[in-house]
C-alpha cells in the first residue's frame, strides 16, 4: 500500500520505532504509519524534528522525504544513495548520453504532455481542445519551437478561466497545484533513483541547485493529472489547502492509467517511464514507456473533487 504521508502541523517529532513512523509532540504519540506502506514523506511544518534512524529507514525503502516552502512547493529532498544494482553502469549511461539523444527523449515528453493536456481539455468539452493533438504530433527534436509554452499560454485560460495566472507563490488554485506537483514529484524522484538514474542530470531541466531535475523532466506527463483534481476543486469552492484536500491529491498515486494494454497506478507507471529512460541512455535509442492519456469517463474518475474528510 503506498501511502504519502504528510507532516502539516509544527513543532512534530519523527522517528522510527520496531517498523513504524511514529509521529509524536510534547513526548506523545499522535499517530504511526507502518514503515513498508510509505511511498513519501512531505514535510509542510515548522519546528518538525526527525531522528537519523527514521531517515535511513526510509531511504532504505526508497522513500523520500520532501521538505515545502510556504507556498507548498518543494524546496529540499532526501534521497538514497543506492537504489538499483546497476547504478553505476546506468548513472554512467546516463552522463555520456549524447545531446541528440536527449532532445529527443525530450520530444516524446513534451509532444505526451501536451497531448494529456488536450484530453483533459476534451473531457470537460472545451472549444479549441482538438488544437493541442495538433500540436503534440508538432514536438520537433528539443522541443525548438518551444510547444510547450505556447501549448502552456493556451491551456490555463481554457482550463481555469481566462482571469488564472500560474504563479507558484499565489494562494488559492496555485497552492493546490503546488501541492499536487510536490505529490508527483516525489512520485517521479522515487522512481529515477529506483532505476539507477541519478535525479540532478536531467534531460532538459539543468538549473546547479535543482536536485530534482531529472524528476522535473518526468513530471511533466503527470502535471495535467493534478491540473485537473485542482480545476474541479476550485470549480466546486474549494480553495484551501486543507488535510482532506491534500488526502485527495495523494490518492492520485494510485489512480490507473493505460501503458498500451495494461493499466498501473501512477506510481507504477512513473516507475516504468524511469527505467524506460534508464534503458534509452544504456542502448542510445529514444523510447519511453509513456501513458496513454484517459479517456473522458477516466478523467472524471480521476479528478472527481470527492474529499473525504475522515481521512479512510
């Protein structure tokens, strides 16, 4: 069971103890997760305090901790060390792959962004949804057109109303989907280090304090996932980054999506999209193992503003 658990109120202490993340203020217990069930731990928090056990522990299973700013977007991560047997020969691949081929591996991922982009549009019946196929089958090597821009410029007015600007320091929509992002991202993050990638070296990220760039270049396929729960949320009133709010968002990683005929959670689905890119930097050939995007009745499925506030 994969689990994203998330530290949301201050002056907590996290440990380990007999398999368990336990949870505790003022030397008492407030609540324990099984240690084997944790996909990632996002930490929101002032004054949260965690022993070195718990992080090994974790790092152990692959789990990463992720540590939010005040705008809920992600400003540090811990991640293991080691996280595939061939680490070394695929962290090697993944230096000396060549520059033709990263623009090409960025092709595929920008041309499936854009296109997931253009379902979600369909699903909820916008005009001018059929535009952005158009513009995924466009993706040249490198993306040199910069598609995803213009594809971006087009998108959030058509999606959140004409009135939305995407600004990770605003409140209201923008929290939201810096949360949900934070959410993917250590879906993503997870994924490269359990292929043996090393997640600094991106394909087209490449800022020298981004420890999650190769994760960022990932998560650009999963993003509209969480444009859509954040949509249907504002549309239904909800604006506040509350605990129900967040549980919503973190059951993305278990939501289903179609890699040609088989379905696999999204958390799985980022780890075969990872060890696919580990593959294309060991044999020099551009394939990603890319969801296909949902279909109208899946979208409505998957972005359902559903809260549940009891926290089952």
């Amino acid at each position: 069971m994969d689990r994203i658990v998330d530290i949301a109120t201050d002056g907590q202490h996290l440990s380990a103890h007999r398999g368990f993340l336990l949870v505790q203020r003022d030397g008492e217990e407030i609540g324990r997760v099984p240690l084997d069930d944790i996909h990632a731990v996002i930490v929101h928090a002032h004054g949260v305090t965690w022993s070195g056990t718990l992080v090994a522990r974790l790092a152990e299973r692959g789990a990463p901790i992720v540590f939010c700013g005040a705008n809920h977007a992600p400003v540090a991560v811990t991640l293991p060390l080691e996280g595939h047997h061939a680490q070394a020969a695929r962290m090697q691949a993944q230096m000396n792959a060549s520059r033709p081929l990263a623009k090409q591996l960025w092709r595929r991922i920008v041309s499936a962004k854009i296109a997931m982009q253009g379902s979600l549009l369909a699903a909820r019946g916008v005009e001018g949804a059929q535009a952005f196929a158009f513009m995924a089958r466009r993706v040249t090597s490198g993306d040199k057109e910069n598609l995803e821009a213009q594809a971006a410029r087009r998108y959030w007015p058509l999606l959140m109303g004409r009135d939305f600007r995407r600004d990770r320091d605003a409140a209201g929509a923008n929290a939201l989907l810096n949360y949900g992002y934070a959410v993917m991202r250590a879906a993503c993050a997870r994924a490269v280090v359990a292929a043996g990638l090393h997640p600094t070296l991106g394909i087209q990220h490449s800022n020298r304090g981004n420890a999650f760039a190769l994760a960022d270049d990932l998560i650009e396929p999963f993003r509209p996932l969480v444009d859509g729960v954040a949509e249907r949320l504002v549309r239904a009133g909800v604006v506040t980054l509350d605990p129900a709010v967040k549980r919503r968002f973190a059951r993305l990683i278990a939501f289903d999506v179609r890699i040609g005929d088989e379905a696999s959670p999204v958390s799985v689905a980022a780890q075969r999209l990872a060890r696919s890119l580990a593959r294309a930097f060991e044999t020099g050939r551009a394939e990603l193992a890319l969801f296909d995007p949902p279909s109208p009745v899946e979208w409505a499925a998957a972005t359902a503003p559903d809260l549940d506030p009891s926290g089952t």
